[in-house]
C-alpha cells in the first residue's frame, strides 16, 4: 500500500490498508461504489504470481483456511456483503502467490520483485474503475 499511495491517484481514490479480518471489509466500503482488494494467496502457482478475480458478478470460492491468520477470509467476506446486499457494485480482487503465508515472515524476494507489476495493474484498475 505504501507504494501505491506513492503513486499518482485521483483524489477521490483512496488507499487503506486493513488488518486482514474479513469481516471488517464490510464496514470499511460502506457507501463506495468501487473496490480494489489485495491479498496474499497461496494456490500453489509460483511465488510472486498476480492473481486478478473480477468478483463483481460471479460467487467467489472459498477453501478452508488452515491456520490463517483472517477469523473470516476475504472470499466469505465477499459472499457475506453480497448475500447481504452490501456490496459494491464492482469488485476486483488482486492476490499476489506468497512463498509463506507465516505472521512476520516478511516478504520474500519472488514476492519483492513482482510487488512493481501489482501496483502498476492495481493503478491500472482504480483508474479504469474510476472512469466507469
């Protein structure tokens, strides 16, 4: 998030990083019409992998978290606001492939070295979402 508030943004766009409970997503966009949501992944691709899910339209799967750190992950979180009517209209989730998902294991170097291309296509989205 630091590199993407370094960025040049729109005013009316907004960077939050939030702790990772899920649960509190839906409080943290009430009232916004657009989201851009970054997590850390594993789904066994390489690490550093950008993952983009337009999760807009279409439910979002959720698989067991083994000792993840999210009491509700993402993915439930989504489901939750959607079944609730609290959604934005549009979603994009970006996840970024992880070497270890391990509290204070730091970044690893495959991660480091794509974190420039996440933020460039994060920047990317908040614009093209800002225009729709």
């Amino acid at each position: 998030m630091r590199r993407l508030r370094a960025t040049e943004l729109p005013a009316e766009v907004g960077v939050l990083a939030h702790d990772g409970d899920g649960a509190g997503l839906l409080e943290l966009w009430e009232g916004v019409d657009a989201v851009v949501l970054v997590d850390c992944v594993r789904s066994g691709e390489r690490p550093g992998t950008i993952h983009r899910l337009d999760a807009s339209s279409a439910p979002v799967a959720s698989t067991p978290s083994h000792g993840s750190s999210h009491a509700i992950s993402v993915a439930d979180a989504i489901e939750l606001a959607r079944t609730l009517g609290r959604l934005p209209g549009r979603v994009v989730v970006y996840g970024i492939e992880g070497a270890t998902l391990e509290a204070g294991a730091g970044l690893s170097e495959e991660v480091a070295r794509a974190l420039d291309g996440l933020v460039a296509a994060i920047r990317a989205e908040a614009l093209t979402l800002r225009l729709a």
